[in-house]
C-alpha cells in the first residue's frame, strides 16, 4: 500500500492532518522546520541553538549525535564520513563539536507533561480519554510501529551491521554525494582497519551508546500521534511545527540535529512495512529497511522471488524466509509443483498436506465454489488450514470458526 496515494485523513482538534504527516514521504521543509526549532527552543526559555544540522536520514543522524558526544570510534566508515561531512556542512568541527547538553527534557517532555496535566484537569479522566481515543489511538499503534523498526533498523545498521543485511537494514550511500575527502576518511575507522572478530563487551556498548543516542531524539513527524490529542495548542507549537516540516531531530544546547523524512513509505493493510520489489521505507541517502508483510528480509532476498521454484523453496533452510517465498509465490502452485498428494477427500472438498523441514507442515483444502462463474466455468479455491487438520470438512469448517460436526451447509459458495 502506497501511503502517498491512499491517505487515511486523522486531524486533530486544529485542523492537521496528523495521519498525512506521520505518512509524509515529500522532501522537508527545512525552513519550517528549522523554525520550529528555534521557536521550541525559546518556548522552553532557552538560546536558539547556534548551528542547525541536516542529515539525509535517522541513521546518519544518529551517527552525527555520536561524534558530537565523542563516540565514533566503532561507527561504519561509510556513515561516520557522511556524518562528518552533514556536521562540517552546518559549520560543526567533527573533532571538536561542542554540542553542549541534551536539552529533550525541556523542549519536547517539560512541555507535553504540563500540556497533559492541563487538559486533564480541563476534561476529566473521561473526557481526556475520549479526546484521545478520537485523535490519537488512530495512529498510536500504527506510528509505534514503524518507529520501532526505525529504531531496531538504526541500531543494527550503526552496531552490528555485519547482521544489517540478513535484518532488511541497507545503510546506504548517496552517490549523488561528493566522495569524502582525505579528512573525512579519518573519522572512525579505517577500512581494514575493525578488529575481527570485534569483542563481544565492545559490541554491548556500542549499542548502548547507539540506543542512549536515539533515546534522546524527538521523533518529528512519527511524534503525530500524540500531538495530534494536542492539535493548535500554543504551548507545543514548536514542537508541532517541527512535526509538520521534518522527520527525527535532536536538540542540544549549542547544536540541533535534524533527519530529512523518508522519500518512500510501503505498508499492507494491517499496517506492517511490505514491500516485494525494493525497499518498504527508503531515505534520500540510501538507508532502508525492507520487509514483506512486516517481517524483515534481505534486499538480496526480494530480487530472487521472481525466479522462485518449488526447489528452491524447499531447499530454504530459514523458516520464516521460506514462509514468504511460499506466500509470494502462491501456496496452490507450490502444492501442485511439489508432489503433494491428498491425504483425504469428501463432499466438501480435498485436502492436501506437505511436510516443511523445520516448519510445520502446509495443510490446505481444495474446494470449488458450487457457484458457476458468467462463462460456465466453476472456481476452485485453496484456503490454508491449521495443521492438526485431518479432514476436508473439518478443515472447510474451521474457516467458518465451526467443528466438523456442525458445519452443515445447505449451499457452499
């Protein structure tokens, strides 16, 4: 499902279209943006940050928020050279950035506790539930979802990504961007250079370090759904503008870092990032995550669906992968390409079974709609059972959530 092209309106009380923004795939807007900030900032009764930093994407950003801190020793060559070039950009020295302390608490927490504490008193527990329930539970899990995968996809990408590409993690490289240069080159490690094998303390800590940097992030347009219980309310709107006009960012006394929006959002009807041609959320840099029906997968992995066989997804030894290939390519056509025989027939259909080495077991039924089509022709159908299915009526009948010996249709259809 393209987010661009389905939109699922869900505004809030001052009339934003919090869904739109959290599904916003378009470029930033980065003086909107850049203006929020500075208007966060002096709402929580601080200094305008002296210098803004842009980042193609979360990850880079991410990486930008450990070499501010100090912490760039482990980072990806790639992404420490493109974090350095964003901060240089911005007038930021990589070797000595002086981003001052975090100040999250008191541009985005401070103000959303006392606003909550406000329109509780104001409505009641009743009342606040029912606002909530009317502009934000919409978007709650939907929006916590993707931000979790965001999360997970940054983490691996930035700590472990030897394990990025078997996660669906893709760090990316613009090659649109200038090569770094010689002094870029030097922040974070050589190539060649990374201990192998890297100890197993130094890995823990890393993602320690790559986790309290995403902690500290305000996450923008994924913020939607909160803010949208929040809509026009004064106290937030630097926050909300900020929301409207960009993706992650990170505000610090000196420095704020800010992500560019994804350019490319796929997701099924349930919600789930899935894509099988390419990437279910792309940034303009080249990170991406991919995902079919939710579930991460190799990029690599999705290329070969279309050459798939019953061979082949037989000879898959990961399970969960297996399980996709057979969804993308069709459970009927790898029942009839793989020599599966019918383990019982009836007047409700057959039922087919075939055994998966490290997985339970594929059990359909084979029924034809009783229902002629315009041309004569009659519909056969494959509806996937539970397991334990031992015959065709029991298995017709559990898709209508009834025992065997109470399914008795007067006409299938």
């Amino acid at each position: 499902m393209d987010e661009q092209r389905t939109p699922a309106p869900s505004s809030g009380a001052g009339g934003t279209d919090w869904r739109a923004v959290a599904a916003a795939t378009a470029g930033a807007d980065r003086a909107g943006a850049e203006a929020g900030v500075r208007l966060a900032y002096r709402q929580a009764g601080l200094a305008e940050p002296e210098r803004v930093v842009w980042a193609d994407s979360p990850l880079v950003a991410t990486a930008a928020v450990l070499l501010l801190t100090g912490q760039r020793a482990t980072l990806p060559d790639v992404v420490a050279a493109r974090a350095a070039r964003a901060l240089r950009a911005a007038g930021v020295d990589p070797d000595a950035p002086r981003p001052g302390r975090s100040v999250r608490e008191a541009v985005r927490s401070r103000p959303w506790e006392a606003e909550r504490r406000r329109v509780l008193t104001e409505l009641g527990p009743r009342g606040w539930a029912a606002r909530w329930a009317l502009t934000s539970a919409p978007l709650w899990e939907l929006t916590r979802g993707l931000t979790d995968r965001v999360r997970a996809g940054i983490t691996t990408g930035l700590a472990g990504p030897d394990q990025g590409r078997a996660a669906g993690v893709v760090i990316g490289g613009n090659t649109d961007a200038p090569a770094p240069g010689p002094d870029e080159q030097q922040v974070g490690q050589r190539d060649g250079q990374r201990s192998e094998p890297q100890d197993e303390q130094r890995d823990a800590a890393q993602e320690t370090a790559v986790r309290l940097a995403l902690a500290s992030a305000v996450l923008g347009q994924h913020d939607a759904a909160w803010l949208a219980a929040f809509d026009g309310t004064e106290a937030l709107a630097g926050v909300s503008a900020v929301a409207r006009a960009a993706g992650w960012w990170w505000p610090y006394e000196n420095v704020a870092v800010i992500s560019e929006r994804p350019r490319e959002l796929h997701r099924d009807e349930a919600g789930r990032l899935d894509r099988g041609d390419g990437p279910a959320l792309a940034y303009p840099d080249g990170f991406a995550l991919y995902a079919w029906r939710g579930m991460p997968v190799p990029a690599d992995f999705l290329a070969g669906l279309g050459a798939l066989d019953a061979r082949r997804i037989r000879t898959e030894e990961n399970a969960e992968l297996r399980r996709v290939m057979l969804e993308h390519y069709g459970y009927d056509r790898y029942l009839s390409e793989s020599g599966a025989q019918p383990v019982h027939r009836d007047e409700t259909g057959v039922l087919w079974r075939i055994e998966l080495e490290g997985d339970e077991p594929v059990v359909m039924v084979e029924v034809v709609n009783s229902t002629p089509e315009p041309d004569g022709s009659s519909r056969t159908y494959w509806l996937r059972v539970p397991p334990r299915t031992r015959t065709a009526r029991e298995g017709v009948a559990w898709t209508f959530g009834l025992s065997a010996e109470a399914y008795e249709p007067q006409r299938q259809t």
